[in-house]
C-alpha cells in the first residue's frame, strides 16, 4: 500500500516537500543575521539601556524592527500551506478516483475501501504533519528576537497559529477537508477551488475573530496604570521589565512578563464599569489635573480604578494545545466522513 499510494502521489509528496525544502532554507538563511543582531543588542547591554550605549542599542533595534517585513512574510507563507496543500494533495486524493472511474477497479480487490482509504491519508498525512512541524519550529526560533523586545507577541494571531503545534494541526485539517470535499463532490477542479475557499474562510476567520476569542476564555484581572482609554493586546518584552506595548499604542503596565493583554476598563466609586462618555470626562479630568503622582494613585485618591485581563504567559503552550486538539479533533471527524461517503457512494 505504502509502495501504491507514493506510485500515485508521488508528483504532489515530492512538490509538497519541495515547498518545505524552500521555505526552511529561506527562514534558515535570513535567521542567523537576525540572531547575530540580537546577541549583539544583549552582549550591548541594551535590556538596560544607559546614556553610554543608548545610541548603538536605538540602532540595532532599528535594525531588528526592519527585519519584521521577513517575519511577515514568513507568516503569511505559512498561513497559505494548509489552503495550497488542502487543495492539491487532500482534494484530489479521492476526487480523482471518481472522475478517473479508477475506484471501480481498485475498490474491488481485497483490501476493504475504508481500509485502503485510511492507510492512504495516514501516509500522506505523516508525511505532510512532519515537514510542517519542522517549518513551525523554525518560525518560533525566527520570531524570538522579535518577542523578546516586544516588537511582536507570540500571542498574536500571525504567530499562534503557525507553531509546530498549531501549523501540523491546520494542516491536518486543511488535507481532511480537502478530502472529505473531494469525495463529496468527486469532481476535482470543483474541490480544490470549494476546499481553498473554505480553509482560507476559516484561517481569515481565525485569525480576526477565533483566536481573540478563544483567548479571551477564563482570563485573569487585576488593577493596573492607565495610560489612556484606548487598550492593546501586545505582550511585555521579556527584557524591559513590565513595561509593554498596546495593540493601538496604549502603554500597559502588567504582570506576569510575556502576559496577553486581552481588555481592559475602569471601575467607579461603587465598582461598576464606566461606559465610553464616563471614560471620556474621567480620563481628561486625569490628565488635566498637574500629576504629581502616578495616575494609578490619583484613580485610587477618587475611588476609581484602572483594570485590565491577561492570559499568563505560562498558559500559552495550554491554548496552543487546545487548539490543535480542537482541530485534529475536527480532522478526525472529517476522514470518519469521508470513510462513510466511500463506503456509501461508490
């Protein structure tokens, strides 16, 4: 079976592992610059910056700063591998099969059709999930420099979704959907242009909407140091204490370091939220007021108060397990249907 599925499909395993082949060199020869740049911001001093090093350590991280356009790129690739591989190795997987007429003869040997269907997407399967491991491992190594200095979050979409957790997972249900809509449709063209358009729906869909979600699921709260009403998402560099950045620009103040920033309010006298007008006269009375303490302590002095909720950093490898077992789980569940249409339709 092993030696029938790589005769067929040997075309797409060997464009498929040629897309790797492409993208892991490409991450690996624009990593190690990258790096050296960051060992040199540490071997600098820079964490801490000084009035000595405060030049050469604006530079370099000018420098780390311009090499997010590759990061970016970097994950857009890989966003785009479970919608080309879902449509060119899953659709056709079954699809050709009915449109060829070949299921006539090669369902009727010996070996069972649910039987010869499972061996063939497993081996097609192990074979993808591996290299898109390989190729989420590179990516988290890449965008380390980037985390640390808080320039980018491994909590944001673009990051989360393509770990060697979550990328192997996407790509498993890309290659199941593509599948299950090959033998649902047995026309092959017509697959592969339903099975783009339904992992791509469902990656915009997630990245916009799903992952915020899901994140915002059994949060932390605690008070914190305003500094305006509008609020962000980006977690606290791992090497500037507990000072981070807001989604929209907002400076935010939080604990633990590497935490996710998922909303934030303030409470009145009596602790309830007050809405966006309310926000408005408070903030502006705040900061017209000559501050000689923090804005934290003038909010405590008025019996008002500033609160944010944050995932901790350490449950970050917990929602990227929940993820990928939600869509494994949804992997599973499509090749037990495509399994029952083979049986039912042939």
């Amino acid at each position: 079976m092993t030696r029938v599925t790589w005769l067929q499909h040997r075309f797409m395993v060997l464009g498929a592992l040629g897309l790797f082949g492409c993208l892991a060199a490409y991450i690996l020869f624009v990593g190690p610059p990258l790096h050296a740049l960051y060992s040199q911001y540490v071997s600098q001093g820079c964490p801490t910056p000084n009035s000595a090093n405060v030049g050469a350590c604006v530079g370099l991280e000018s420098q780390i700063q311009h090499s997010a356009v590759t990061m970016t790129f970097i994950d857009i690739a890989l966003h785009v591998l479970p919608v080309v591989l879902g449509m060119f190795v899953g659709a056709p997987l079954i699809a050709r099969e009915f449109e060829s007429g070949t299921y006539r003869f090669t369902w009727t040997q010996g070996m069972p059709r649910t039987v010869w269907f499972a061996l063939k997407f497993t081996l097609l399967a192990v074979v993808i999930t591996s290299g898109t491991c390989v190729l989420g491992l590179l990516a988290s190594s890449y965008s380390g420099p980037f985390n640390a200095l808080g320039l980018l979050s491994r909590w944001q979409s673009g990051e989360f979704d393509v770990t060697v957790l979550t990328l192997s997972a996407w790509t498993l249900f890309g290659l199941a959907l593509g599948t299950f809509v090959g033998s649902l449709i047995k026309r092959t063209v017509s697959a592969m242009a339903v099975t783009g358009a339904s992992i791509g729906g469902l990656l915009i869909a997630t990245f916009w909407k799903l992952d915020y979600f899901l994140l915002g699921i059994g949060t932390k709260a605690m008070k914190t140091t305003p500094s305006g009403s509008g609020f962000g998402a980006l977690n606290t560099a791992a090497d500037s204490g507990s000072f981070g950045n807001g989604r929209y620009g907002a400076k935010v103040f939080h604990e633990p370091v590497g935490s996710w920033v998922v909303n934030g309010w303030y409470t009145g006298a009596k602790g309830e939220v007050l809405d966006s007008l309310q926000v408005r006269k408070l903030v502006d009375k705040m900061y017209s007021a000559n501050l000689s303490k923090s804005p934290a302590v003038w909010l405590a002095q008025h019996h008002d108060a500033y609160w944010v909720s944050y995932q901790p950093a350490n449950r970050f490898w917990m929602f990227q397990s929940v993820e990928a077992v939600i869509l494994v789980g949804l992997a599973l569940v499509l090749a037990w249907g495509t399994a029952s249409l083979i049986r039912r339709r042939a």
